[in-house]
C-alpha cells in the first residue's frame, strides 16, 4: 500500500528525481524547458489556462512527477483550489 505523502514531501522527492536527471541529460532537460517555456507563454490563451490545460494532461498520463510540478505551476499562475479541481473534473 501506497503511503500518503504531503505535497511538499512530493516536491522534494520530484525535485531531486529532476535534478539527477538534468545530471545525466542536461542537453535533453534544457530543451525540455525551453519548449515548456514557449508553450506556456501567453497568447490566445492566458497562462493560467495553459497550466490548467498542462496538469489535465498529466493527470490523464499518470505522470507523479509532472503532476506535482504542473500543480505548482498552476498555483503560481493565480490557479484556485476550485479551479484546479474544475479542470480535473
């Protein structure tokens, strides 16, 4: 069975999952984030609908490492709880 873990635990975990492989493919992590930094950047949609739109897709891959950085993401981008929640629905 799984052990509940907070999402600051999961941010660090995640983080240094990250950091290891930015280690071992930096040149691979550095055009990861500079597509996510184009795709992310306002236009027809705002950021914070990209990043909804971001962790929807992520939920829908099961990916735990990208679903905890897209939730910070959409945080940061002014996301409310209800939102969040509205998106994943």
């Amino acid at each position: 069975m799984a052990t509940k873990q907070s999402y600051r635990d999961r941010m660090r975990h995640n983080g240094k999952f990250v950091e290891k492989f930015q280690k071992h493919q930096p040149e691979l992590t550095e055009a990861y984030w500079n597509v996510h930094k184009a795709a992310i950047k306002p236009g027809a949609l705002d950021q914070k609908t990209k990043e909804l739109i971001g962790l929807a897709l992520v939920v829908a891959m099961q990916c735990d490492v990208c679903i905890t950085f897209h939730v910070r993401d959409c945080l940061r981008a002014g996301c409310t709880e209800d939102e969040i929640m509205e998106a994943l629905a």
